[in-house]
C-alpha cells in the first residue's frame, strides 16, 4: 500500500500530556499516523515511549490533549479500543508460556478476525512449532508468536512496544521488515518503539525522538537516516541545530 497525504488517518495524537500519580511522563505530544504508515518512536530508556502507547490503547488518561483512533476518542476501557481495532504488543510479549503455540494462537482468536493460515503466511515458521510449549522457544520465536496473536485479531491500529527486546540482532533483521510488509498488505497503522534506531528508520515512514518526554525531533524516516548526527543528539538531549 502506498501511503499518501489522503490517506485516512488512524491514529492522531493531539498535544498529548499524560503520565503517573498526577506527574507528567509525556508533555505536548502531537503525531499522526495513517493507514499503511509505520511511525517509529525513538528515545532512551524513561522518554515516554511506553507511556505514550499505553495512553494509545485507554491504559493512562490524557491531563491534557486528546488522542483519536479509527475516527473515536480513546475510551477509557481498554476492552473497547481493542474490539474497535487497537492492539498493543506489550514489551514483555504478552504469551502464555506453560502453552503450546496452538493454544496460544487459539486463545487470540475472536469472530470476525484474522484467519489463521492468513497469518502464519506472515510467519511461516511458526507452522512447525505449533505443539511446543511457548517457554521453549527462542526469544525471536516467542515474538514472532506475540505479533501473530494480534494479528488475529485484525488490528488497524498495532502498537508495538520495544519488539527487539532481548533478541539477537539477527532476529531484528527478520521480524522488522516483516512488520513493514504487514502495514503495507493490510493497511494498518503502525506505532513502533524500537531500540534499533537505524533498523526502525529503515522500515518507518516517519519518526520521532523523544528525550525526557518531550519531542526532540521528529520528521521523515528518509530525513532522519540522512541526518544520523541529529537523531543522537536529539536522542541524547543535545542540541540539534
């Protein structure tokens, strides 16, 4: 799918501040993000990230600003979002691992989603694990699970936080042009935090850096490759001008 300036918008986030207990974790954030694009959201440990998607799928209320999806505010109940199309991929994958990779694939299947060879299409192989328990797959396997579990449930909004979290890099190079391919075959809106800033830029349509809960720079994926000096300032808190 090719992504356009008329391209409907799935998710727009407008001068979002929201965190914890009343203190800000994320201050005026602003980003749109239609259907088919990947946004990549970079920054150290503790700039928001996790705090922002959370705010995406109703877990954290704004203080301030709004967040639409699919049309909608935000409900409060996270139940609601999801039925309506919002997935997050929490950092910790979010597998059942006392059960095989068929339960848990079962257990994600809802009326009206995905279909299941559909899917696995995306991860192949998976189709020869389907009887292992999930606590004996590799950490590349578990997240490949993990992602196919929200796909079948047919997200046009998918959130994925920190997918490289404890993998090889080898693993990364696998699963990020996977999710690439996922946005542009089904049309889905992408919000990726992702630790591999070069990776994430080499599959995002646009980025952005935050420091500190703050926006630090934000632009084109293409834009951003070809001015790597500013994405680690900014990253690091820097001047980037």
């Amino acid at each position: 799918m090719t992504v356009t300036e008329t391209s409907t918008v799935a998710l727009e986030i407008e001068g979002l501040t929201t965190g914890y207990g009343g203190v800000p974790a994320v201050r005026d954030l602003n980003a749109v993000v239609r259907e088919g694009e990947i946004l990549a959201l970079l920054g150290p440990n503790g700039a928001g990230k996790t705090t922002t998607l959370l705010a995406c799928v109703g877990a954290l209320a704004p203080m301030q600003g709004s967040i639409t999806a699919l049309g909608k505010p935000i409900d409060k109940r996270i139940e609601r979002n999801a039925r309506r199309g919002v997935t997050l991929v929490p950092d910790n994958r979010g597998v059942f691992h006392r059960l095989t990779v068929s339960d848990n694939l079962r257990l994600a299947r809802r009326k009206g989603g995905s279909d299941l060879d559909a899917t696995l299409d995306h991860f192949p192989k998976l189709r020869s694990l389907m009887n292992r328990r999930c606590g004996l797959l590799s950490g590349g396997e578990q997240q490949m699970l993990a992602l196919a579990k929200a796909l079948l449930t047919d997200p046009k909004v998918l959130l994925i936080d920190e997918m490289s979290l404890g993998l090889a890099p080898i693993a990364v190079q696998d699963l990020l042009p996977t999710v690439r391919s996922i946005a542009d075959q089904r049309g889905m809106a992408v919000v990726l935090v992702e630790q591999h800033i070069d990776l994430a830029l080499s599959i995002a349509d646009n980025a952005t850096v935050l420091h500190h809960g703050r926006v630090a720079l934000s632009g084109s994926a293409a834009d951003l490759r070809n001015n790597r000096e500013s994405v680690e300032a900014a990253y690091f808190g820097l001047p980037t001008g």
